[in-house]
C-alpha cells in the first residue's frame, strides 16, 4: 500500500502526500480550498483509507467540541447539584 502511494505522488503531479493531507484538513473542513485542491483531497481520500479514517475522526472531533460548546449555554451553566451544595453550606453557618 505504502508503495502504492509512493508510486501515485510521484506520477500524479497534483497528487497529495498524507502529510500534506493533514496541512490541508483545516482548509478543507473550512472550505478555504480552491477548486483543485478539494479534488485532490477528495481523490486522496479516495485512495488511502488511513487518511480517510483520519479525516472521519477528525470531523467527528470538531462535531463533537461544538456540542460541547452549545451544552456550555449561559443558562443551564450552573447544574441543581451545585446549587444545593451552595444552600447547603449556607444553612450550616
Ligand atoms: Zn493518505
């Protein structure tokens, strides 16, 4: 495989290693890719499922810390329990 990719970024000129897959995963993501460059990463990840695999995890992790930011509201910041445990040591003085 790894010979597979060696043979495939030296005769496809506009090929990416994975290396630079990683370089362009934010731009990707963030759909700052030209035209050409998007269909490179997409033929990439077409080809290698290491990169693939990594791109899944990459956008589940960035899924996943916009939850976390969105379950972070204002409103519901301070959870019941802390509430008590602040009535609690009030009542006690
Ligand atoms: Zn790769």
């Amino acid at each position: 495989m790894l010979m597979i990719k060696r043979l495939m970024t030296k005769y496809i000129p506009a090929m990416l290693t994975c290396e630079e897959i990683d370089d362009f995963l934010y731009d990707f993501h963030e759909g700052q890719l030209s035209y050409t460059e998007h269909l490179t990463f997409k033929l990439h990840l077409r080809l290698c499922k290491e990169c693939k695999d990594y791109v899944r995890k990459y956008k589940n992790t960035i899924r996943m810390s916009q939850a976390g930011f969105t379950k972070a509201d204002p409103a519901e910041k301070v959870p019941e329990e802390l509430i008590e445990v602040i009535l609690k040591s009030r009542t006690k003085k």
